[in-house]
C-alpha cells in the first residue's frame, strides 16, 4: 500500500455511506470546515485521511475495499484517499458514546449536574479501555499508512492518546492534535479519576503542535498541564515541556468558508425556503437561531429571553417572529430528550401567551432541513447564538455572511466565536435571561446603518481564516 | 445606646429561641467554631454581635428586647451582647433562601445542572434587591452600634455587601470578612450577571482584610478580582488594590475546638449511645460518616464507593458496618428532596446485595441526634469524608480528635481540609467511586500501629488553629 506524507484522523470521515432501495452502497461527502480544508490540501499533497465507520452502511463499504481503502474502490473523493476503519460496536460504543460524548464532552463543556454525575466507577475503567482501543486502532491505521517523517493532523476528542500512541513508536512522525471544543479549567477537569486525567494530557503532548479554537481554551488546557503533571509551561511563549521535548499550544481561530457557503445559499432549494418563510412571517423583523438540540446550546434561556423582551416591550407584539430551528441530536440520551421537552413546553408557553389570530411570535421546527437553515441566516435581522459553553460556534460566523441585508448578531460570552466578533457583536451572559432580553430588544431596535456597518465588519472577521487556511496553517506549524 | 469596640455579624446567631408549651420563650447558645471562637474574646473586650431572627420565637424574643437587644433583655449569654434583626419575612427569603443558598452556595461549590439552572430572570432582579436590602439591615445596625475605630468582623457569602456599605459612610471602622465556603473559578463565577458578580466582589472588597479557609479559595477569589474588575493583584503578597486602598487576602484554617468536643463526647448521653451502637454491631469493623443531606456532601458516591468495595472484598462480608447518618436538611428544596430519596435507594440496595441474617453491612439514619453522632466519633475504625466540594469540612477534623482507638481518615480532595490534614488522611476524588472502594479496603487494612500513628498527626494539625485563635488572627489582622 502506498505511504502518505499527510495524515488526517477524525472520527468522522468526509464520506458517509447509505444503503439505497436495491441494495446497493450510496454515499455522499461530508460538509464542515475540515472536509473543505483538507479538500484543497489534498489537491496538492498526497494525503491519506483516516476515520471510522458510523453505521452499517459505512462498514460494508470498508469492508468491501480494499485495506479499507474507500478511494481504492472506486468511490469518487475528489481526489482524497480515505481508510474507514471498522470498529468492533461494543468497543465504539464504549469510546465514542459513554467516554467521548457522555464524558469529556460534559468535562469540556461544564455540563454535569454535578451533585448526580459523574461517577466514575468499575464500569466506566472497562468504557476507559474501550477509549484506548479506539485510539489505538487509529494509530495502528496512522502507523500503517505513513511515509517517513509525514505528517499527522489527529482531530478533536476522541482521540486524545493517539499523538503520544504515534510518538512511543515513530519518532520520525510530526503530529498535531486540535481541539474542536472547548477546554475545561483544573477545577472541572480534575474530576476525572486522576490517572485517566493525566493520560489524556500526556496523550496530547505527544504532538508537535496542539491546536485550540481560542486563547481561553488554550489557557485552560496549560493551567490544567501544570496542576496535574507539574511540567513547566512558558507563557510567554505558550509551549510546555514534557518527555524531553517542547510542544507548542495555538490558537487557530476556524472561520467560515464564505465563498462555498454563498454558492451553496444561492442554490434553488434555499430560494424556495426563503419564499416560503416570507410568506409565512410577512414583513415582520425576524430573530434566527440555528443549534442541534444540545445541552450547551442553551436554546431553553434563549426562548426565555425573547419572553421576557415580549412581556417588557409590548411594541414588538406583532411585528417580530422568532425562528429556531433545532435539529435533533443525541435521542438516544435521556438529559437530551428531556431538554428537548422543555424547548418545547417553553416554545408552546410562549405561543399561548402572546399568539393572536394573525401572529405566531415564534416558529420551532425540531428537525433538520439545511437549505432551510441557510435560508432564514439570509433573511435574519437578529442572529441569536447564546451557547453556555462553545468551542467557536460557526453558526455566529456563517450567518453574517450569508445575511442578505447584514444581521445583528447576538453572541454568547462563552462561545470562542467572542473572541474574534465581540467587538461588533452584541455579547450576552448566557445564564442571564433579562440580558438576553435586555439585548434582543437592542438589536431589533438597532437602526439599519448601524447594522450593516456591524455586519460588515463581523463577516470579514468571521471569514478571516477559512477552512483551508486554517489546516494549512497547523500543517505549517509542523516544519 | 453603648457602642461596641469589637462588632460580629452573622445571619444565624449564638442563640436561638422556642416557643415553650406555656407560651413562654425557651432559649439556648448554639454551638460550633464562631460561639466558641466569639466567647473568649467577649469575656475581655466589648463586643456586640448582630443577627438575623430566624424564627417566630425569635422575632418575638427581639421584639421584646430595648432595640432588639437580647442581653438588654435579661437572657444570660455568657457576657456576649446580641442584637437580633427583625428582617422583614419577604426580604429574609429573597436574600437567604434564594440568593445565599439557591445561588451563592451553588456558585461557589459548582452545583448547578448548568444545562437547565440558574437562570437570571426578571425574578432573579427583584431577589436581589432583598438581599441589598437584607445586607443593608445589617449594616445600619453595625454603623449603629460601633464605638470610632470599632473592629467589625463580617461573616460569610450571606453578607458580601456589608463592608463595602460600611466603608462608604464610615471610613473610621477596620472590616474583615470571612467566607465559610469555597469561593468559585472565575470560568464558573462568571454565570453570574456581570453586574452582579463585581457588585459581590466590590462589595467585600469594602474589607480591610478578606479571610477563607483554604489557600485554593482565597486564589480563586483573587483570580476573579483580577478577571472581573481589572484590579491588580500582588500575588507575592496576596493583597489586591482596590479604591485607593490595600485590601488582604489570608488564609485562616479554622480547626477543631478539642477540648471543648472532648468534654461534651464523655457525657452520659454519648456514652449511652455508644453503648447501643456497640450492642447493634458488636465487634465489626466500624466506617463512620457524617453529614447533612446536602448535595456538596457526596452521601450518594460514598455508598456507591462502599458497594464496590463490598463487590470487590467479600473477605469483609459480615465483619464491616457502615454507619451512615445523614441530619436532614432544605427539605423544602426538591433537589434535596430527590437527593435524600437517592440516598434511601441506594442504601436499600447495598441491604438487598449484601445483607443477610445477622449481618446489616449499612446502618443509614437520616435524623439529628448530636450524642449519637459523637458516640460515632468516637468508636469510627473509618471516617469517611467525600464531598464534592468543602469550604473546610470540620467532621474530617473532629472526627480524629474524638476517636477512642485512632480512626483512619477517607477524605475528599475538594474540601479545604485537605490542605491540612492532607499528609495522613488517605485522598479520594469525590467523583471517583472506584477510587473511594479502593481506598475504604486500604483503610480498613490499616494495621493499628500505623492508623493511630497517623490519627495522632491529624488531631495535632486538626486542633492547630482553634476557633479562639482563628477569631483573634482575624481582629489581630486589623491592626
């Protein structure tokens, strides 16, 4: 088998397989910022991208190829080289469902009811195995795949002890890891079992380069490397050293990929949602919100906010519709389908306070229609992103860009994407309803020069560093 | 009126009064570290400690009293002057109930389900202003009864906003400010509505010198100054400017009042308990907790963590008991509710798995009964002390003091006392039910020699710094 020069490994792949009505395989390639970065890199660069197979479909696909080896199949990649790796299902679950998602996730995001939860406890030590399985079939696919001195780019969470994994047995490998999320402070962070805590950072230190999507996460995660391996972090210079080696901790600050996005939203099938809403809501000013029903999201608080703006400010009775679209995710959970319950016990509450014969003030769909989506980004005149914790959050930074009259964006102090729009953003305190509808009120109230002088200046910030830039940069880190 | 050199405030007083059944007030002194700290000093200087009516009976005792001046009243308090503050029912509830315990004592030991609380709501606004109000009664009366350059010694999260009133309109006074319990990270702190949040952190920093029970607390405070109200920090000196002054940050680890507990533990009603605790185990192995039904406390993850052992070590099958008594606490909050109902669950499970004929392996109470809990004390072979979360925790440090044969200590590295006692009490994460099994089986291993070595070591550290002297470090500290 061939040897690549660069490696890509993330859980989930750029490809996803379906099985049609006859039986046979369909697949389409993934959205996202990494699939669009890695696309352009590609295009130059032998590259090889290593990631696991999701569902049924995903697994007859890779068992049907060669090594694996999707692109050697004869599925058209535009040019990538993809190893779909099957992960035997106790073993997935165990890493990707109960540590990854129902663990580091709630670590990550402080979303533990923490009298209750966590308990780390004889059966989650066999999930912790099930994680370093994972992680190592992953390596064990990296190792595989690599040319002398290639270079690695490991993805997000879930794979957390590849780098070091990679490191104990090549040395010749140059690594990067990037965190998607946030990073959680030491006096969150340290209740993990201690042992595992330092495992997960020792694991990361095993690259080169450690990515962030924001100063603050990047802080934490060196805070947290001194309170629990006592390694010496340079601040000025944001490295640490450990195992005899120094390793660089960056902030590379994802943006959105503008000019994808534009021909995406210009297409028909968004045209025809965006007729459709106008004609539902008229002319009214309309506030957007676009999450997947996740617990950070926070979209309970937001509905709440837009409350209390009504109840205060009896002038916009008639004359504003709030859209939130929320696509289902994580059905499977209990605290997620409860907090599904309450967005739309508060949704009703609120159509049953305010609603009259001709005005819906607020519209829910809990289901998932991009084009949908794309379209009301087009048409928002208030953008509300109000996460409780988020590593960046593209939506605050998609949706300006696609603002067809420049919306006002009403951004959580808490997402990373604060750190790049906070200057003509709107920013709430996520857990503060009253501010909330405090600041909608202000941004609908924001006159039209105002706006699309924010709005201008949000999309160029938003945009700076798009997808392909922003993995070549880590890919340069690597020199 | 005569004014006070030496000024207390605390929202629970030295005494507490009942309503005896001919109608007539019955009253005693309560006990715990700040009575017996404040009675020392009583004796030699004039003091006056100001209070809130906790009760019916209360209220109708300061009603009774010349300016709510029980002493004035003929109660015989040992010499202490006592002034008891009739706060208005609606305001003592905003303040107390829902700022100060459903708030504050949330923030600070991380106790939220940040997915659905806290939110700050309209509601949220009218509630604080009780507790401005409630913290500016309390000032009045301090302003009204302090002698030029009185010393005030304002206590805990219930009174943030007392030195600030007073420092504003009496320049003469020396203020210190103790906090009770933990004080949050700032990335936790921050939930608070910014306003809020440095109206608190302003408002103690009225404060000549600012005092916690543990190192970590007093950092965390710093490190929100820092963040909230771009103050600089000393950290050499730990002192944090502010307004044109120096304020202090110490350190004052509050210990065991030895020989005051070892007095009350030999009493008769002790030593009947004892008696019938033996009775009921006989010579069984004895794991002793204490605690309120509180959500810091951790009751539910201790019995997990004994569970396991028991799955783990069935060598100790019929020769270990758990005494687990648990005072009941904010029964009024359904949270607490739902936790004492976890709590009964899981102990009945662990009698289901393990119990047989003649062997109950845990004794849960959950009901107050003072002697009894010393006749525990004092017979423990094991204490266990796994909050999640602890301003100090003075169990971990009374329990060794009164124990008969030297006990050994299980405790959490959340709570402060871990600074202290940290070196020969054996350290679990709260979170970490394996580790707690592991952990009880070494404690009960323990040869005799090396527990009552080490149980000699925490009773030393542990009685260090008694209530009479942490009071007087503090006064001393306003030179």
């Amino acid at each position: 088998m061939d040897k690549a020069q660069i490696l890509v490994a993330s859980n989930r792949g750029p490809v996803s397989f379906s099985i049609s009505e006859d039986g046979s395989l369909d697949y389409r390639r993934g959205g996202g910022g990494l699939v669009s970065g890695l696309s352009s890199v590609a295009a130059t660069t032998d590259t090889l991208w290593v990631c696991a197979a999701l569902s049924e479909a995903d697994r007859k696909a890779a068992a049907t190829a060669p090594g694996a080896r999707l692109d050697l199949a004869g599925f058209d990649l535009g040019g990538m080289r993809v190893r779909m790796l099957d992960i035997p299902d106790d073993t997935f679950t165990d890493a990707y469902t109960r540590v990854a998602n129902s663990t580091l996730w709630f670590v990550h995001h402080m979303l533990y009811d923490t009298p209750n939860k966590p308990r780390f406890d004889a059966a989650f030590r066999r999930e912790w195995q099930g994680y370093r399985d994972y992680n190592g079939a992953f390596a064990e696919a990296l190792l595989t795949g690599s040319a002398d001195n290639a270079r690695v780019a490991v993805q997000d969470y879930h794979l957390a002890l590849v780098p070091r994994m990679l490191r104990g047995r090549r040395p010749d490998l140059r690594i990067t890891h990037f965190s998607h999320t946030p990073w959680a402070p030491p006096e969150y962070f340290r209740m993990l079992p201690a042992e595992i805590g330092r495992e997960l950072l020792e694991g990361m230190l095993g690259a080169d380069h450690l990515g962030f999507l924001s100063r603050r996460w990047a802080d934490a995660f060196l805070r947290c490397c001194e309170a629990f391996l006592r390694v010496e972090v340079d601040w000025s210079k944001r490295t640490v050293e450990f195992g005899g080696r120094i390793i660089e901790v960056a902030v590379h600050a994802l943006g959105a990929d503008a000019g994808n996005l534009r021909e995406r939203a210009a297409a028909a099938d968004v045209e025809e949602r965006r007729a459709a809403l106008r004609e539902r809501v008229g002319d009214r000013k309309l506030i957007v919100r676009v999450d997947r029903t996740e617990l950070s999201k926070n979209i309970v608080r937001g509905l709440e906010g837009y409350r209390e703006m009504l109840r205060d400010h009896p002038e916009w009775h008639g004359r504003v519709t709030h859209l939130a679209f929320a696509y289902p995710s994580r059905g499977d959970v209990p605290e997620y389908r409860e907090y599904t319950e309450s967005v739309r016990r508060v949704a009703k509450e609120i159509n049953q306070e305010f609603g009259t014969a001709d005005w819906s003030p607020l519209i829910l769909e809990v289901n998932d229609d991009f084009p949908r989506s794309l379209a009301a980004y087009r048409m928002a005149d208030v953008l509300l992103v109000n996460p409780i914790r988020d590593g960046m959050n593209l939506v605050a930074k998609e949706g300006p860009v696609l603002s067809d009259n420049g919306c006002a964006l009403v951004l959580s102090t808490e997402a990373g994407a604060a750190d790049d729009l906070g200057r003509d953003a709107l920013l709430v305190n996520p857990y503060d309803v009253s501010e909330t509808a405090r600041v909608l009120h202000r941004a609908l109230e924001m006159d039209d020069d105002e706006r699309r002088a924010r709005c201008e200046r949000l999309v160029e910030r938003a945009s700076a560093l798009p997808p392909s830039r922003w993995f070549e940069d880590q890919l340069r880190a690597l020199r």
